[in-house]
C-alpha cells in the first residue's frame, strides 16, 4: 500500500503542472487577444476627434438653419477645415499612378479611358476622412457624394469608391511605423485590386461596377494618408452636359435648365430626388454606413401629355431640345411645400446609342426652413 501511494504521488504532481500550463497558456491567449482587440480600435486622431484642434467644429454648418443666407460663408467653412498637420496629400506621382491603374482596368475589358477631373470633391473627402478619423461615404455634415459634389462645383454626374488601408498593430510590433516604411503606391494597388476582384461579398460588385462602367469618361482621384493609414477616393464622372452659365439656374423655387449635349448623348428624363436636410454625424454613425443611394424618388418633369406614374409629374413651362442643344424650365414650388426643408437633387438621365440610360448630371439644391432655396457656388 505505502508503495502504490508514493507511485501514484508523482503522477498527480504531472496533472496538476499540465493543468497549470494550460491555464497559464489560456491566460497568455487572452491577454493577446485583448491587446489584439484594442490595437485593431485605436484611431490615430484619439476617440474626440470633433474636439481636437484643426477638426471640423460639430455645428460649423446647419443647412437647415432659417437665417442661413450667406452662402459665400458656408462654403467657406465647409472647404476650410479639412486641414491638420500630419498628415500628406496626393501629389502627382500617386494620382497619376492611380490613373494609369484604372485606365489599364478599362483597357482590359475594352472600355474607353477616363481622363483626371480638376474637380476637388475626392480629394477633399480624402482629407476629411483621414483628418477627421473615419471611413464613409458619407462627412461630418452628413453630406453625400453628390450632395458635396454639387457644394464644390459639381455639375455633371458622380459616382464614389471609397477605400482605406489601415496599418495595424501587428504590421508595426517592433518597429516604428512611419510614411518611409508604408508603400502608398503598394496599398494603392492592394485596395484598387480589392474593389475589382474581391468585391462581391462586401459590396455586390458596386466598386468593380463603378471602375468599369462605359458611361464614365472622367474620374477625380484622391488620395491622403498619414503614418498609418491610407485612403483613396475615386469620384467617377459622367461628363456629357457643357452647360450654359456652368450649370442649373435656380432663382426661387424657378429651375432653367440651358446647355448643349455631348458625345452624342441625350436627355430622356428630369428626375428629382428628397433627402432630409442633412445632419452632422459623429465618427461612430459615419462608420456605421455602408452604401450610399440618391434619396426618394418624387417627381419628374415632363411636358404635353406625359405623365409619371406613382410620383409627382411636373409639368415644365419650356420643354425644348433641338439638336444637341436644351432649354427646360419649371417651377418646384410644390414640391418644396409637400416635403420641407432638405435636399433636392436634379436626376438628368440621359441615352446613347451603344450604353442605353445612364445618369448623366445631377445638381443638389439645399431648401432651409424658411423654404428659401440658395445655390453653393466654388470659392
């Protein structure tokens, strides 16, 4: 008995070390696991963005404001806090990188090349996100890409890629991550394959789509980063309108639309769209949103006996295209009193003989309470 007592001694000791282990291995799993977790949520702007020096103030821009007039002044805030120190913004080299990288897509599939817009809409929503530590289609002034594309100038069509290559913890354990050891042009190239070949699960294809539609004949490219992250903002345009006065002329609730079509397209409907007036957003709502849309349909413009079932039809009081040149007026008025204060968005949908319809210009026109329409123009 004294011997089988002392041989069995040694065996629980063995137990009770193997258990101790496993724990000891259990707890070392967890600790990584936590600091795992915490190294993949840190921002390098800090959890208040909205309160660091050099960010966009959370009230700085209230659209639906009664007294809103000025829009001078609006522009003027609303393009004037994208820039904070540390951070670098696309120089030639990189969008032109981008462009022949796009252009090489198109070509393999037999579709015309785009050419490099001077329109600064992705190249400020670049800034904004890395400025203002988020990823989004949407800004901080709850903004979406036509909506912002209108405010900086816009007046043809947009179509948005958005992406953004975050280098974490465990890329840097070890070493001191700065911009001289973050490839830009290698995250570039990884993000732009992404959105062409690895699309479908995230997206349904809405960024490959994007880069190879036939419509598009220009692209605005945008690209910031920091030491940490890159991102990159393709703003594909459908440019087939040469407007007269550089764009829709609103006056009161009046709309006149004058201007010659291009590249053989052309106009087949007027669509307007209603969005709420739009809200400023903090960082989590903004990371929170996924595709983007052009808001309700609610009326169409049309003439004679024409009609457009299931929405508003409104009735224009000129209704002329000749050629390749148009003159359309009408009167939204209507409409303004029905909905309210929001955003209103032209939908000029166009055709051509090879792609069918497309969406050839839109144009935002932000309505405040007072009902009072006011047209953001570029600084």
């Amino acid at each position: 008995m004294e011997a089988q007592g002392n041989s069995q001694m040694p065996k629980n000791a063995h137990h009770m070390a193997i258990t101790l282990a496993l724990l000891l291995i259990a707890f070392v799993v967890l600790l990584i696991g936590i600091v795992r977790l915490f190294a993949y949520n840190l921002r390098p702007n800090g959890a208040n963005v909205y309160n660091a020096l050099n960010q966009i103030p959370a009230n700085n821009l209230n659209i639906t404001s009664a007294n809103v007039s000025n829009t001078s002044s609006i522009l003027f805030n609303y393009t004037n806090n994208n820039i904070s120190a540390g951070a670098e913004f696309s120089e030639n080299s990189t969008i032109e990188y981008m462009l022949q990288m796009i252009n090489g897509e198109r070509l393999q599939y037999g579709l015309q090349s785009v050419t490099l817009s001077n329109e600064p809409s992705a190249q400020f929503h670049a800034n904004s996100m890395l400025n203002n530590d988020y990823f989004s289609h949407w800004d901080p002034y709850g903004m979406k890409p036509y909506m912002r594309y209108t405010i900086l100038g816009g007046n043809q069509s947009v179509d948005e890629n958005v992406a953004y290559k975050a280098y974490l913890y465990e890329e840097c354990l070890g070493k001191n991550c700065n911009i001289e050891q973050v490839n830009v042009t290698y995250a570039l190239s990884q993000m732009e394959n992404s959105m062409l070949y690895n699309d479908s699960l995230c997206c349904n294809n809405g960024h490959r789509k994007n880069i190879l539609d036939p419509n598009h004949n220009e692209v605005s490219i945008g690209i910031a980063y920091n030491k940490t992250n890159v991102y990159l903002v393709e703003d594909f345009i459908d440019n087939y309108i040469n407007w007269i006065g550089g764009g829709p002329n609103i006056s009161n609730q009046n709309v006149t639309l004058q201007g010659y079509m291009l590249h053989g397209a052309r106009i087949s409907d007027i669509g307007i769209t209603y969005d709420p007036a739009p809200l400023n957003m903090t960082r989590a709502e903004l990371d929170n949103t996924s595709s983007y849309g052009y808001g309700q349909q609610i009326a169409g413009v049309t003439y004679g006996n024409y009609y457009y079932p299931g929405i508003a039809t409104i009735y224009a009081s000129t209704y002329h295209i000749e050629k390749n040149y148009f003159d359309i007026a009408f009167n939204m008025s209507t409409l303004e009193h029905k909905y309210g204060a929001g955003a209103y968005t032209l939908m000029i949908y166009m055709n051509n003989s090879t792609d069918g319809t497309f969406l050839g210009g839109t144009h935002t026109i932000f309505i405040n309470n007072s009902l009072e329409p006011y047209i953001p123009s570029r600084a």
